[in-house]
C-alpha cells in the first residue's frame, strides 16, 4: 500500500509539474522532457547518486541537481514576442531571492519600487535598459521564466518565475 501511494505521488508530480524548477529529485523521471537554465532541452535517461541524467537534444548527455531543471512539454513554448506581465520571483542559489515585475509596454520594477526599462531582443534575449537591472544579461528561459547573470555565458544562477 505504501508503494502504491509513493508512486500515486510520483505521478501526480509527473503530471502536475508547471514551469518552475524541479523541488525534488523525484521529479526526474526517466523519459520526463526537460530544459536547464539555459534553455537547452532533452530527456531524463536516469537518476544516478541523487543526479537527474538528462541526453540533450544534440546528443551530449549531463548530470544536474534537480534545481537546475524544468519540465518541458506541449505548450511550454510561447511566443518570444512577449514577455508575461506580472509578479516574478527570482532566486539566486545560495544567496535568497527577490520580486521583480513586470509590467505593460517594456517597464519593470525591483522590490525598492525602482522602475526600469527593457526590450525583448533576438534570439530571446532581453535587454534591461535601465533601472536596477541595467547592464545585466537576461534571456527567457520557457513560459512565464526568464534567467539573470552579470554576463553572457552557458548558465544563469538566478531565475525568474512568474508567481
């Protein structure tokens, strides 16, 4: 009985997942679509020493901390055109979080009530043009997410999620 409501739960995680980070290792289902915080997509093949085993759609094959991924699927994509307004949490691991929101007609605002301006470029990236996020590299990373960093590069270490 307690192994059939361990692998109820499981699947209840499996199916009712949205696009935030994974909680758990349990999460990582061997053939459970993903993409890390950098956007990249592929399959989970394993769990291996508490790792999520994931062979990326080129091919190469990663191991990551459950944190770092995110259930991909029907419906994740949306139109790089914009960018859902709203109340974001982002989390910085390691060192807590923040609110960011985003508003209507490219304007933000930090938790200091400090407003800004971004644009939506290329390529999904967005370019904070002022206010407390100037300068800082950011790329939408799936629906309603979005990641930080001080510069371009393969990673972000904090991520964004529309609450």
């Amino acid at each position: 009985m307690r192994h059939r409501i361990s692998a109820l739960l499981l699947l209840f995680l499996a199916i009712s997942a949205n696009a935030a980070e994974f909680t758990a290792s349990a999460e990582c289902v061997a053939g459970r679509r993903v993409t890390n915080r950098s956007g990249s997509a592929g399959v989970v093949t394993e769990i291996r020493s508490g790792m999520c085993v994931v062979r990326h759609d080129d091919g190469t094959e990663r191991s990551y901390l459950h944190w770092m991924l995110s259930p991909a699927g029907k419906g994740e994509v949306e139109p790089l055109a914009a960018l859902v307004p709203g109340n974001y949490v982002c989390t910085a691991q390691g060192a807590g979080s923040f609110r960011i929101v985003i508003q209507e007609g490219g304007r933000y605002a930090d938790r200091a009530g400090q407003s800004g301006e971004f644009a939506l470029l290329d390529g999904g990236e967005i370019g904070f043009s002022s206010g407390s996020l100037a300068g800082q590299y950011s790329k939408r990373l799936g629906p309603r997410k979005f990641g930080l960093a001080s510069a371009r590069g393969r990673s972000f270490y904090t991520v964004c999620n529309l609450k």
